[in-house]
C-alpha cells in the first residue's frame, strides 16, 4: 500500500500534462462575436439611455404638475378649509390619482384636511425612494411623487402635501424595457445569423484559397505550374491571390531550375567518369599485352579528370555566390581593361580595346577583371582563328559600358533569354567540341548582379555577337578627393 504514491508521483514526473492548445477561431466566427458584442452593447447602452431620458421626462412632467396642483390647491384653500370642488376644477392636470393633505396651525390647534382615500392611502408608511426625496413608496399603492409647502396666512400656518401617482409610467417603463429587450432579443437572433452568412460569404474566397493550396500541397503528381483560384471579389482577396500565384510561379521556376541543375550537373559529372572508368578498363584488360594503350588512355584520364575538377571548382563557385556580397569602390575601369587585354595570350584571335580615358565606375574591381575575361574566352570559343576581339569602355550618364563583340556564329535570338542559365550551350551538337563547362556566363552574370549591374547580349553586325556588361558610374578618383579635402 506504502508503494501507491510513490507510483502515482513517478507517473506524473514521467507523464506531464501536455499544455492544451489554444482552441482556433475562424475569421467568420470572429467577425459573428465581434457583431455580437457590439450590438449587445450598442443596444444596453441605447436601452440605459433612452429609460433614462424617458424616466427624466416623466419625473419632470410630474414635478410640473406638483407644483401646479400646489399652487392652485393654496388658491383653492381659505384660512378656514381647502375647498376641493374649487381645486379640481382649478387644477389642469390629472388629480384623480392624486392624495393631498392639508394641516392648518393656529393658536387654537392643529387641524387636518384630507382629499378623498387620502385617509386609506397613508395607512401604512410611505418609504422613501434611495435615489430622490421626492420618489415614495407604498407596498399596496406602489411609487408615487411626494411634494410639500408651507405657508403662513396671519396667524394660521398651512403645510400642503401632495402624493401623486408615478404608477402609469412605471407601466410606461416597463413596457418601454420590455420591448426593447425584445427588439435586442431580435435584433441579436437575426443579427448572429446575418453576419454570419455575410462573414462565410467573405470568408469563402480564402477558404477557396485555401483549399487549393492544401490540393496542391498534397498533389501527388505535381507539374509546377499549378496556380491559386483568383477570385474577383473582394478586392483583397484578389491581390492577395495574385501576390500568391506571383510567389509560387517564382518558386516554380526556381524548383524546376534547380531539377535541371542537378539532372545537368549529374550529366556533366557523368561524362568525364564514364570516360575515366573506361580508359582504365581498357588498361586493365590490355595495358600488358598493348602498353602503348597506357600512355594514351592515362592522358585520356588526366584531361577528363582536370574536366570535373573545373566543373566542380564552378559549381562551388556559383553555390558560394548564391549568398555572397561584395565589397564595391570606386576604382578606374579604363586601366584595369587596359591591362587585362595586354594580358592577353597572343596565340589565336587578337584583342583590341577602345575606350574613354578616366572612367571611374562603383563597383568590385576583381569580379568585374573575372566578368569580362569570362566574356573575352566565351568569344575566343566561338570565333574564328584569325578574328578579331574588340573590347569597348564607354561612359554615359550614370552608366558605364563595357561591351566584348566578336565575330564568331552568334546568338539565336530564341536562345538568348538562356544564354546565362546554367549549363547551358547555343549549339549543342558542338558542345563536345568547344572547352569548357558551360557555368562561365552563369557564373558571369551571377558576379554582374552581384556588383548592382546587369549582362546583356546583342547582334554584332554583320556577324557576331555583342556582350554589354553595364555598371554604375562614380565620380572621377580626383573629384572624391577634393570633396574629401
């Protein structure tokens, strides 16, 4: 038995009590409490108010028609006794429902005047009501309106005292609550369900919305050019739906990018391995009886090996770049392209520059010397032997251009939208032949955004094509330093 509790005490220790979710509420049953409340409080206010100012009213009207039933009641009343022929007739209110008393004073004694049933109606005590002297109340009779004068006439003091009836507006009240509870009551019940197919009716587009992306996300056979329902109304909703299908044409793209990439990568990597693999089964089954195969077959390898390894080099370089950032200055473009065009091998097509002297652009200075040898190799590739490469620096605004022309076999225009994506080659039945792994425009244009500009191709007339590579201009290295100074 002593072993009970410690049980129960380790069981809790094992088995916490999980924290309860935070129960979920739709936007339509939000907007249906929201109306709720609201009303319900529009209506208990607009109810408080208007018993309020009718109630004032009423006590007011009373209190008008006390002090005119007193005054006519002392011209009505002789140092002797009140005439109560002559203050009915006198009186323009009501005094059917009203009690008066009446006690004259002298040397001689007291004496008391009653109206008729004033005798009955005081029979019990009158409580007065907490919120006005004024306000009494008798358990048979009910709520009445007391008001009293005092006056002297010579030797004789009168005290006047009038009770009058506040039953028929306490019927008028409550019939008046009574029926504004009504009309909440109502006006609830048909409000909770008018808002509520007004707020479902609102709410559906999202909910169309909604639905089709769980249809999507749950689609077993996905093509990635699925799209989101754009209803017209309301508004919202359909930029909304808009922004979405914008959004998720953009993740598309990058999905089925990023699908080609691979399947490009593994096709690039493949070929070389193949090639690898094969030489050395070709070694292996007649390097002895043929060893003039090994020489042959282990260059083979060797150039198919440096192959993957730039390929691989590449797409490190491209992955590196995906979130990379750099360092921009302002630094001159006519000596740093000067100077790589001297650089240049002499061996195969000539290299020329032409240029603006002094341009000064705001960007990375080594980046920008890799995009445009990029761009002077991607011309030496396609391009005759004996051709010429010109390279043209030009300011203009607050641009400056660079454009690489050669005048090799050119660009379709169909194909100039890929020419920058990854892996990608105008002329495939040449891309065997011509060196290289097809990531030196990608990786281009990639350094380009990188630096705030933009890589564009053209024609070259009457045969080639155009590289323009545009970069923000700065300010002239001397200028900088005399705002400095």
């Amino acid at each position: 038995m002593s072993q009970a509790p410690e049980k129960r005490a380790a069981e809790a220790t094992a088995s916490p009590h999980k924290p309860r979710r935070k129960r979920q509420r739709t936007s339509a049953s939000r907007m249906t409490w929201t109306y709720i409340w609201l009303l319900a409080v529009i209506m208990v206010v607009t109810s408080f108010a208007t018993i309020g100012l009718v109630g004032y009213h009423l006590i007011r009207s009373k209190r008008d028609d006390s002090i005119l039933m007193m005054s006519t009641l002392k011209s009505a009343t002789s140092t002797n006794e009140p005439d109560w022929q002559k203050w009915h007739n006198s009186t323009p209110a009501n005094t059917r429902r009203a009690f008066v008393k009446v006690t004259m004073t002298d040397d001689a004694g007291e004496e008391t005047y009653f109206s008729r049933g004033t005798q009955h109606f005081l029979k019990n005590d009158l409580d007065e009501w907490p919120l006005s002297s004024h306000v009494q109340y008798e358990p048979d009779q009910g709520l009445y309106y007391h008001s009293e004068a005092t006056e002297r006439r010579g030797t004789v003091t009168i005290h006047y005292q009038i009770w009058q009836s506040l039953n028929p507006m306490v019927n008028l009240l409550r019939l008046l609550v009574t029926t504004i509870l009504g009309i909440t009551l109502i006006g609830l019940v048909l409000g909770i369900w008018l808002i509520g197919l007004l707020a479902r009716r609102l709410n559906q587009p999202l909910v169309q919305l909604t639905e089709a992306a769980n249809s999507i996300d749950s689609a077993k056979d996905v093509t990635y050019h699925e799209t989101l329902p754009v209803p017209d109304n309301p508004v919202e909703v359909h930029a909304l739906s808009i922004e979405f299908n914008r959004l998720l044409n953009s993740l598309n793209r990058q999905v089925i990018r990023d699908h080609q990439f691979v399947s490009d990568a593994s096709h690039e990597l493949r070929t070389p391995l193949t090639a690898i693999r094969g030489h050395l089964s070709l070694i292996r089954r007649h390097g002895e009886a043929h060893p003039e195969l090994v020489p042959q077959s282990l260059e083979v390898i060797d150039t198919e090996s440096l192959r993957m390894q730039h390929l691989i080099e590449s797409l490190l370089q491209l992955s590196r770049m995906d979130h990379a950032t750099l360092t921009l200055a302002l630094f001159d473009v006519t000596r740093l392209m000067q100077g790589l065009v001297v650089a240049q091998p002499p061996a195969g097509q000539r290299v020329t520059f032409q240029g603006d002297p002094g341009v000064i652009a705001y960007a990375n200075a080594d980046t920008v010397e890799q995009i445009v040898s990029a761009l002077i190799s991607n011309a030496r590739k396609y391009s005759p032997e004996d051709s010429t490469i010109e390279v043209l620096l030009q300011e203009s605004g607050q641009h400056v251009f660079i454009t690489v022309t050669d005048t090799g076999e050119g660009v379709p225009e169909a194909e100039k939208k890929r020419i920058f994506d990854r892996f990608y080659r105008v002329d495939a039945a040449r891309s065997k032949e011509v060196a290289g792994t097809g990531l030196g425009l990608a990786i281009a244009n990639r350094m380009t955004a990188l630096n705030h500009g933009q890589l564009t191709v053209s024609d070259n007339q009457p045969r080639g094509s155009r590289f323009t590579l545009t970069l923000p201009a700065g300010k002239p290295l001397s200028e900088k330093n005399s705002d400095n100074i």
